[in-house]
C-alpha cells in the first residue's frame, strides 16, 4: 500500500524535481525548477510548491505541485489571499489506476488542507494545454474535477505545426495576418533573435507598454530570469523587432519545452503596432519553430465569445497565425463561496466594460 508523504519544493531538491518534470508527460514548462522560481519573483508570491513521496518505497517521488499564495490588496488582505497552482499536480507515468485514485484523493484533502491554513478563499489550479498527454486531445476529461475543484476551463489557441513547411505554414495563416507581416517588411522592419544584453531594451519597451495600457509592471528579476536562467538552459527564444537602423521596437520571449513552445510575454511600442511589427515577429518566430521541429505552438488564452472590445482583438490576432482553439483545462477549489461569488460579479462588470 502506497503512503504518502509531503515535503516542500526545497527539501525535495532541484535534481529530483526536474527529473519528474521532464520525465512526465503530465508536465510541461511550468513544472521546471527555473520556472517556479521565476513566479517567486512576482510581487508577493510566497512559494508553497511540495513534492509527494512514497513512503513505502524508501521515499521516491511521485507527485510535484507548484503551488503559491498570493495575499490581497490592502486593506483585504486576509479576505482576498488566494493559492494558485500554473501547470497543477503531476506525477510519475508508472502509477496504476489505484494508486492514481487515491492520490488525486490525497491531493484534494491536501490542498482543502493548506487553503483553510492559510485562510486563502480559492485555490486556482491550470494544465498546459501543450502537455504531452493533453495537446493531442487524448485527454476530453478536467482533471481538476478530480481534484474535487469546480470547472473553470477556457480555451486557447494553438498551431499544429506538424506536416508544414514554410510555404504551407505561410497559407495557413489568415489574408490580414499576411498582410500585416508585409507591411512590416515594405517599412524595413527585421527580426533577429534576442540575447541577454537585449534585456535593458525589453524592460524600457515593458515600461512603456504598461503606462500605455494601464497595467502593472512586472518585476525586472522575472524577466532577468527568462533573458539569463531559461535562455541559458535551451527553455527560451528571445527575437528582436527592429527597423533599418537596428533600433528595436518590439521583444518577444516564447517558453519552449517538449517540441512545443508558448507566446509567454511581449513589450513594444507604437511603431511596432502602427507597421505591423509584432505579426512579423510572430511569423519569424513559427518559421523558427518549424527549423527546430516543434510539432505545437500555443499563442494564448482565446476569447472566442467577444464580439467587440479589447479581448477580441487580441483574440484575432492570436487566431490570425493558423491556430484552432484548444480547451484549455482549469478548475477552482472554493473555500469562501460568498467572496468568490461577490469577486466574479465584480469581474463580470469590467469585461462586460472591456467588450465596449
């Protein structure tokens, strides 16, 4: 009989949690080590990642969950904190059926556990839809429903980039997305790719997309570890947007793991979206995909349901590169129904605001 056992991410060590992430066809680029440590960077992220261990077995791990807490806004603080898992609960591939059962059932009780510890109101757990057993669609079941976590899936749009070269990819992608990228050359922008001295430049392009839209920055350490820690280990591609002179007016970072890769961040400034340049950025970037034999690349979240607004646009221009919409697998544990409930009503009003 398996028993379990919980240790937190640092006493299961780099080497043996990497292991698991890349060995599990669960896990994609979420679950590495660098990643975690790179959403601790964020502003009050506290880790509280934990490894599972068969006690039975002299402790092998079987089980990894990223897992932070993120405390409220002052003055609610306490009422607002929330735990939030990105890439979820993975484990070892050679677990029968029983064991499976009963660790999603340990899972559950663990994570109820740690929510009414901390006093959080929900816990938000998501799967990479570019896992290996998910991005075939092998997988048509919610798998935080087993977690006993209430569905809160979306989609998101990916390109199957398999049995394409470039020519057939550059069909496949819409009228307006071609002419865009056209547009961008006929104004003599160029991509090449990033490297960490181009850091300075995407954190001066981050700051001024974030006073354009409104938005909060992120840390500088975040991106510092996707320009050295995730370049340096082959998890990253960084492509420069520049125009005949060199100066560089759009960076994108892509996330890579596992033959596929995700649009994970992107600072520009106006040029870049008056020419075009962020779609020639993007069709650069497939062609690199296809070069290095990557079957997948997922673009982002997807907002099929908008008619108008700020959300469909972007939506358009992920569709736009030949992408099929994807479910994108999400579930929430709820602890404080009357929170949650008055927080989704408050959300509900801004996107409502957001499709005007």
């Amino acid at each position: 009989m398996t028993e379990f056992e919980v240790v937190s991410r640092a006493d299961c060590g780099a080497v043996v949690w990497d292991n698991l992430a890349k060995t599990s066809a669960m896990a994609w680029f979420w679950h590495l080590w660098a990643s975690v440590d790179a959403f601790e960077t964020w502003n009050g992220a506290i880790d509280h990642s934990f490894a599972i261990l068969d006690k039975s077995s002299g402790g092998r791990v079987l089980c990894i969950c990223p897992l932070f807490l993120f405390n409220g806004r002052k003055p609610f603080s306490s009422l607002l904190s929330r735990l939030e898992s990105t890439g979820g609960p993975v484990w070892d591939g050679g677990l029968s059926s029983r064991q499976v059962s009963s660790l999603y059932k340990f899972l559950s009780d663990l994570l109820v556990q740690k929510a009414r510890e901390l006093r959080v109101y929900k816990v938000d757990i998501s799967f990479s839809p570019l896992s290996p057993y998910l991005v075939d669609g092998a997988m048509s079941i919610n798998p935080a429903i087993y977690l006993g976590a209430r569905d809160t899936s979306t989609h998101s749009w990916i390109v199957d980039l398999r049995e394409h070269n470039q020519e057939t990819l550059w069909q496949k992608i819409e009228h307006r997305s071609r002419k865009a990228v056209n547009k961008a050359r006929r104004n003599g922008m160029v991509v090449r790719t990033a490297s960490a001295q181009d850091l300075d430049a995407y954190l001066k392009l981050h700051r001024e997309s974030c006073a354009r839209l409104g938005i909060p920055e992120k840390p500088a350490a975040y991106f510092q570890s996707i320009f050295t820690t995730h370049l340096e280990q082959g998890n990253a591609l960084i492509l420069a947007g520049c125009d005949a002179d060199g100066t560089v007016h759009a960076l994108h970072t892509f996330a890579i793991a596992k033959g596929a890769a995700l649009y994970w961040t992107v600072a520009s400034d106006e040029i870049a979206m008056q020419l075009g340049l962020n779609n020639l950025v993007q069709w650069e970037a497939m062609v690199r995909f296809l070069d290095m034999g990557l079957s997948f690349y997922e673009n982002g979240e997807a907002f099929p349901g908008y008619q108008s607004g700020k959300l469909k646009r972007i939506s358009d221009f992920k569709k736009g590169f030949g992408a099929d919409l994807h479910p994108y697998f999400r579930g929430t544990l709820i602890t404080r129904e009357v929170v949650y409930a008055s927080i989704q009503l408050a959300k509900a009003i801004l996107r409502k605001r957001g499709q005007e």
